[in-house]
C-alpha cells in the first residue's frame, strides 16, 4: 500500500510495500505465515521462492494448511483484518491511499475512516501539484490477492493524464529497480508505467513493491523515481518537500 499525509506543503510517505504482511524475505519471523506455520517453514518457503521452484512452493504452503486443519480463507482475512484495525487507526488525517498488490481491496470500505482517501487510477490536487495514483501489482507466478492484467493496468495510468508526481504501489518496468537483492530475483514493473514517465515527464516517481531494491532511487529524463517502500525497515519514513 501507499500511503501520504499532507500538512500543507510537505508528503510524508510511509511504507509503500503492501499493507498486508504476509512474509518478510530480510526477516522471516514477521508477517501471517510465520505467525501461522513458525519460522522454519518460513526460512523453507522463501529458500524455494528465491529459487524460483514457484510449483514447490505452492506444495508445501498446501501441505501446511491440511496439517493446520483450519479453514484458509478464514484464517487468513482474520489475519489481515488485525492488521488493518491496527494499520489504519494509526493513519493520520489527511491520508492519500492506494492498494498494494497483497492487498484486499474490498476490506478498506470497512477500515478507511472519513480522513483516509483511496485513489486508484485517479488523481488529486494537492499544495500545487497533481498526485496520480495506480495500484495493485501485475499477474506473477505468486498469484497475490489484488494483481491484474498489463491491459488493466495500463488503462488506469492512462487515465491520470500528465501529472507532477506518479504514484504507484510496483516501480516503473526498470532491471535496477525491480531486482530485489534479498530475495535475489526481478519483481514485475510497470511497463506503462515507464511509458508515462517519458512521455509525460512528471517531476517525482514513488513507488515501492520491492522491499530491498538494488537501486533506490534513479533519474528517468526529467524524473526522480524514489522507492519511498524500503524505508519501511527503518522506521523513517520518506518526505517530499515542494
């Protein structure tokens, strides 16, 4: 998820990765499979994704839940519904949102309170400038809840139009910025969403997806594209002054 509050003319982002944590590839104990299934089981289902041996992975997490004899679905929207409780009464008021692709779109209705707006395919003007918002992520092998089709996704940055900063939850479709070096493989970016950035040149790029990217930040012509997501592990969250 994506998220800024904005006094006056100052953006504070926080974690851009999804706001659902269902496993975190630098710690294996934080997130709902490890609270579900332990650590070891954690460490053995990243050991198979990083080897991109997706159709054994997909065997143990089955294997795992007949074991847990618990209902899935169940199970893990109880799971995510403690965290957005909690994730969300913490928002400050104004907050500008979008989805992350393990995010479950339908929940938010439930959890957005009157400050929290949820952008999708739509800007906003903010301070002066124009703030686009794409979410969710592109169809992989790791079948998350909110991914869609290129043509989808496409159409929702077409939309936006020209604006000075483009937000969205995956990067731009650049190798520097979607090689994740922890979990040592490419997350899928936006090829429209590179198009955009070329063709309409906004000032800022946000984004975030991949959790340990091997480049932060970079230039794209006239654009600053920030992965505002890493700095999730730090605490400190990412400021745009204008």
């Amino acid at each position: 998820m994506d998220t800024a509050a904005l006094p006056s003319s100052i953006a504070r982002w926080t974690s851009a990765r999804d706001l659902v944590g269902v496993l975190d590839y630098a710690d294996h104990g934080r997130g709902i499979f490890p609270d579900l299934f332990g650590v070891e089981n954690a460490d053995r289902l990243v050991e198979l994704r990083t080897a991109r041996r997706f159709d054994e992975a997909r065997d143990l997490g089955r294997r795992l839940w007949a074991e847990l004899d618990v209902d899935r679905e169940t199970a893990i929207e109880a799971a995510v519904r403690r965290q957005y409780a909690d994730l969300f009464a913490a928002f400050p008021a104004p907050t500008y949102a979008t989805y992350g692709n393990v995010d479950i779109p339908r929940l938010w209705k439930e959890y957005a309170g009157p400050g929290t707006t949820v952008l999708d395919g739509q800007r906003v003007e903010l301070g002066g400038l124009t703030f686009g918002f794409v979410g969710g992520g592109l169809r992989t092998p790791m079948r998350t809840p909110y991914e869609i089709s290129d043509e989808e996704y496409a159409a929702k940055v077409e939309a936006l139009g020209d604006v000075d900063v483009l937000c969205s939850h995956i990067p731009p479709d650049v190798p520097e910025l979607t090689y994740d070096t922890v979990a040592r493989r490419f997350e899928r970016g936006s090829r429209a969403l590179l198009d955009a950035i070329r063709r309409t040149r906004p000032r800022y790029s946000l984004f975030g997806h991949v959790h340990q990217p091997l480049a932060r930040r970079m230039r794209i012509a006239a654009t600053e594209c920030v992965n505002v997501g890493h700095f999730a592990s730090t605490g400190r969250p990412f400021a745009l002054e204008w």
